[in-house]
C-alpha cells in the first residue's frame, strides 16, 4: 500500500510538472503571472496574423518590427488586403485582428465573431493617423490656397479651369493659367475616398450633396488606382489635382487647405491635433474608441482633412494565449515608442493626449 | 510449314499501356473537374446577387438598380478593349509570323522568334506600370493631335485624358500582350504549310506574295482563327493591366480618348474587391460569373467557326 501510494504521488508530481510546462508553452502570459514574474511580455511566443488597411501597411511593418524585437518567439504578419478585406477575415475568424480604415459598420457590429467570446464583439482602436494632402500639378503655381467649397466645385467639374475666379479669390498675388483643370481620384475603394468625401459633404454641404463613400462618385475626372497611381497619373499630366496620403506626396506641390480665416498644409502636427480635439461617436459603447474628425474645425492649428485608422480586435478572445498577443501587441502599437516607430517609417502623424490614453485603455482593456 | 498466318490477336496490355491510358484520362478528368469546381462555385456565389438591392451594388448609393444594370457597361468594356486590342493585334502578328516564316533570313527568324517568346513572359503588372509611365505619356500627343484634327469623327471626340488613360491606350498594351500568343501560334502553323503547294505556286510564276496568298494564308487560316481567339481569351480575363492603366467607370461608351472609359469585368473585380464585404462580394461574384460565361461563348463560337472552315477548305 505505502508503495502504491508513493507511487501515486510520484505519477501525480509528473503529471502535474508535464502539464506545467505544457501549460507554459501554451500559454505564456497565464504562467509568467503564476510564477510572479514581472517580464510578462518578454515569455510571449506566438504568430499573430493581421489583415486589412494599406494605409496601414507601412506602420504595421514598423509595429512588427519593434514587437518582434521585444519579443524575439513572436511572429507578427500582416497581409494588407484592404480594410473590407481585413474586417471579413477578423470576423470570419481568418485573422487575429484587422487593420480598418474605417470603424466596424453598424451592420458587422451585430453580427458574429468567430473569435470572441460568445456574446461580445469586436472594438475598433485607433492606431494610424495620418493627413490628406490636396496634390496638384500645375506650371508656375507652386502655392496654392483652396477651401472645401472649391474643392467640391472642382471634384463636382463645376469649376473647369485654374483661372476660375473662385480660386483666383483663394489666391490673391497669384497668377494662374488658364489650364483645364483634371480631377484624379481613387478607382478603387478607400479610406482615403472615404475621408475626403466626407470633408467635402461636412464643410461645403451644399456643393457635395452626396455622403462620404469609399468608392469616389465617377463620371468627372480621371480615375486611377490606388495612391501610387494617383500620384502617377497627377504627376504626369498638366492641371491635374488629387487626393493621397501624406506620406506618399513625394516632389509633387501640395495645397493649403483654409480653416478659419488662415490656411493650412498637412503635417504630422496639425493632423494629431485634430485627432485628438475632435469628439468621439458617442454610440459606441465600452471601449470601442471611434473618432469623428471635426471637418468643420476653425482651428488653424488642425487639418480637416485626416484619417483615423483602426486596428480592430475582440474584447474578449475565447483562446486566451492569442487574446495576451494582441493586447501585447496593441499596447505596443498604441504606446509613445509604438506611435513613434510609426511616424519615422509611414510618416504618420502620432496620437497624443487624450486620444492616446483612450486608445491604451482600450487596449489594455482586451482579454 | 513456316508460312501458317496467325490469326489477329489482339495486342497483350502491357503495364506500361495501362499506366498511361490512366494518367491521360486522369489528366483530362482532372481538367474537367477543375473547370466544373470553378463553374459551380462561381454559380453559388453569384445567386445572391441577382436579388440584390440597389444599395448592395457597388457604385454610389443607388446609381445602379439592378444587378444587371451593373454588370451590362461591365460586360460591354470587356468585350469592346478585347476587340479593339485584337484589332490591333491580329494583323501586326500576321505579319511577324509570316516574316518569321517566310522572309527572314534562318538566322534572324530564329532570334526574332524567341525575342517575341519573350513577350509572352513578361508578367501583367509590368505591362501595367509600362502603361502607366512610359507608353501613355509617349501616345498623349497622337491621341491629342487625333482629337484636334478629326473632332468630327465621333470615337476620337475629347477632351482627351491628360495621362491617355484611355480605352485606347489600353487595347493598345493589351494588343503587345496578345501579340506573342498570335504571333507564335501563326508562325508554326504557317511553317506546316505543305512545301509541295508553295513550290508548285512558284513554278506556275507566282511572286513571293502571291504564294503566300494562294498556299500559306489558306492553309492557315484555321489556325489563325484559333490564334487569334487564345489571343482574345487572354484579352478578355487580363486584369492588373487594365486596372492599372485604365480611368474606369461602369458606363457603354465608344469614345476612345476620354478620361471616362468603360471598365472591364476582371479590372473591376481586382480594383473593387478588396473593400466590399456582405452582398457586394456576391454581386462581383456574379459579374465573374458573366466573364466566365462571355469566354465560354467566344471559345464555343470560335470552335464552330474552326470546324466550319475545316469541313470546307481541306488542303
């Protein structure tokens, strides 16, 4: 009896250390917390695979960079198909999280996702911010002011040439050409059509009736594919104007934009300040952080033209390894160091403030 | 007693026999099964799209009602670049065939043909970046200076588009793409061409020329059809090129230098895809589904007219 029991006790040990140390490949972050370690990020092993956002892309390779350094047994991948693409694959369980330009529609939000616990959902946490530059090309004119209202006016080819004295009253001192003027705009859907629409219908409603849309209303200009192209296709032709991200103006001539009485250009600075001063959509419950930038802004120290983008994940994973990856991984993207890494690669404009901490709240809030 | 005549037996399988008999059916089985695997998923994926509300469509809200209203430009654009590429492509490969073929000197045939060869390899997404950079701004002034001087004439009507991202341009990138498919098919056929009926027309007197119109052309002309409808078939699915060189729009329109073009099926899908979700990427499903069935078509009509010309002029 007493060598059984010795035995038994032995057996258990074993079992006990074999589902241990299972237990410790499996999940690290669980074991790190039990053992009372303090380096809990520095045990994370793993892949974590996210789609979505091109704009994203450049960022999300600085993030993986930077958390893989920290965490040498993690592999972040990240496939940018596209924000649409991204929110499918997260949702259908394809993808441990997706990088969004625009926050989880309403209609998704009520659906299922495969990842998350049952009952909850998916939360959107802005991660990329980034401005619009207004671009064109146009001999001579290496200054240029415009407003929301010209801007529909030219997009709508209501005004058709550069020497209209709509934009001839936005620039005073400048002489224009008498050039037809060519709109660029995205063939295919995007954030950016998305953010730019939208300030056209917000701040000159009554020029650019129609709401804002991923897929740029076609029948005026010339349409090209993704920012690459626009910036192509405006850069060879003459009295051409576009819209692209920021970070991908290259030589081309960018236009101010008028907010208040004064007129302001994209950069890093104005664009993280009318991040964080515009209000949050206040139908979004919990921490699900969804910014609605203030297209009206009279602040000549923001830009309305300015994209948020998201990365979107569950708030709370049924597999509890792979939901410690993510809010690893979000805390990172989120954190000062995450949103600098971002800016010295994609050129991104870093959160800051109030944004910032609601960002790593939500963040820190995944389970 | 040597001179007894075995009777006809049949030839004993051997294993070698069996083995290839079963891998060529297999082959043709698996083809076959592959094309049914793409029909029926293509046909699942597209039967929500046909109900699908006016607001499911890609386009701004509401623009197309129906799902055919959608598809109809789409299918229109398809065809018309792959027509007007084939336009273009189809004389200029009969030429290089029969230069390959009949004129050149051995040596240069030889390396002009692999040189065309080479065409063929060149993958789509350079032939668009090309598009974009080099040959639209090269053709801008022709396209220009045809809109100035016939502006009569109702398919060169500007304002022409200011990087040529015209339907133009683009049949014409499609036509160098199609060009070594046609060209190297014409050119084997054209060498098939029986030696006895060229020499024979040579010694009744006939020029070069002449030969050629009265043995090599007829002799190919099959071939040449069958060429040319590989050639379309490419023309029709090609996809990155398009999108990137083309400025679309779901429209019908003839014109051929404006900024508004109507799109292709597959140049839609690639551009439109990766940002629907829900009814929208059944509704692209559907428009595949359409290309699918268009290329059918023109496959099916193409091996009637093979067969017709075959059945009339055996050589």
């Amino acid at each position: 009896m007493k060598h059984l029991r010795a035995g038994l006790a032995i057996g258990t040990a074993l079992t006990a250390m074999i589902a241990l140390s299972s237990c410790a490949s499996n999940e690290p972050a669980a074991t790190s917390s039990n053992g009372g370690s303090s380096s809990g990020a520095a045990s994370l092993n793993g892949t974590l695979n996210g789609v979505g956002s091109s704009a994203q892309s450049n960022a999300q390779t600085a993030w993986a960079k930077g958390f893989q350094t920290a965490n040498s047994s993690v592999t972040v991948n990240y496939d940018p198909q596209g924000s649409g693409a991204g929110r499918t694959a997260f949702e259908g369980g394809g993808a441990d999280f997706a990088g969004s330009d625009s926050a989880l529609p309403a209609a998704e939000l009520s659906g299922d996702f495969k990842l998350c616990k049952a009952g909850t959902k998916g939360i959107d946490i802005p991660v990329y911010v980034s401005p619009i530059a207004i671009v064109y090309n146009l001999d001579g004119v290496k200054s240029l002011n415009l407003d929301a209202s010209v801007l529909a006016k030219i997009f709508t080819g209501k005004i058709k040439k550069w020497n209209d004295s709509a934009i001839a009253d936005l620039n005073k001192g400048t002489t224009l050409p008498s050039t037809a003027i060519t709109p660029v705009y995205r063939s295919d859907k995007s954030g950016t059509s998305a953010n730019f629409t939208d300030y056209m219908h917000q701040a000159a409603p009554s020029d650019w009736t129609a709401e804002a849309a991923d897929l740029f209303p076609t029948g005026i200009g010339s349409g090209a594919a993704k920012g690459s192209g626009i910036v192509a296709a405006v850069t060879g032709g003459k009295g051409t104007i576009g819209y692209v991200d920021d970070s991908s103006v290259g030589s081309l001539s960018v236009a101010k934009i008028k907010v208040g009485d004064s007129y302001v250009a994209p950069s890093a600075e104005v664009a993280s300040k009318s991040a964080e001063t515009s209000p949050l959509d206040t139908s979004r419950t919990g921490n699900d952080v969804v910014v609605k930038i203030n297209r009206t802004t009279t602040d000549s120290a923001e830009y309305p033209i300015t994209l948020v983008s998201y990365l979107i994940a569950c708030q709370q994973y049924q597999d509890s390894s792979r939901a410690n990856l993510v809010k690893a991984y979000a805390e990172y993207v989120t954190s000062t160091d995450g949103q600098q890494a971002a800016a010295d690669t994609a050129k991104s404009a870093p959160m800051t403030g109030t944004l910032l901490s609601k960002a790593q709240a939500a963040a820190a809030s995944i389970k | 007693m040597t001179a007894t005549i075995a009777p006809v037996v049949k030839a004993p399988k051997r294993a070698g026999d069996r083995i290839f008999s079963g891998a060529a059916l297999a082959g043709g089985l698996v083809i076959l099964l592959a094309l049914a695997a793409v029909a029926v998923f293509l046909v699942a994926e597209s039967l929500p799209a046909f109900g699908a509300k006016a607001t499911d469509i890609p386009g701004t809200a509401g623009q197309f009602p129906t799902f055919w209203a959608y598809v109809a430009p789409l299918a229109f654009g398809t065809v018309w670049a792959a027509v007007l590429a084939l336009v273009f492509a189809i004389p200029f490969s009969i030429a290089i065939a029969l230069f390959i073929s009949h004129y050149a000197p051995r040596r240069i045939a030889r390396g002009l043909g692999a040189i065309i060869d080479l065409l063929a390899a060149i993958p789509s997404v350079v032939y668009g970046a090309w598009g974009i950079f080099v040959f639209g701004p090269f053709v801008r002034p022709f396209w220009e200076f045809l809109a100035e001087t016939f502006p009569w004439f109702p398919l060169f009507s500007g304002p022409v588009d200011p990087n040529a991202r015209s339907i133009l341009t683009v049949a014409l990138v499609l036509a160098v793409m199609v060009i070594p498919i046609i060209t190297a098919l014409s050119r084997e056929i054209f060498l098939q061409t029986p030696r006895l009926n060229e020499e024979a027309a040579l010694a009744l007197g006939a020029t070069r020329w002449e030969m050629i119109r009265m043995t090599v052309l007829p002799f190919g002309r099959a071939g040449i059809v069958s060429a040319s409808m590989l050639g379309l078939g490419r023309a029709l699915g090609e996809t990155l090129a398009v999108a990137m060189v083309l400025s679309p729009n779901v429209i019908i329109s003839f014109f051929l230098l404006r900024s508004q073009n109507p799109t292709t099926v597959a140049a839609n899908i690639a551009l439109q895809f990766p940002e629907a979700f829900g009814t929208s990427v059944n509704v692209l499903m559907a428009t595949g589904l359409v290309l699918f069935v268009i290329t059918f078509a023109v496959n099916a009509a193409s091996r009637a007219v093979i067969g017709r010309r075959a059945a009339g002029k055996g050589i």
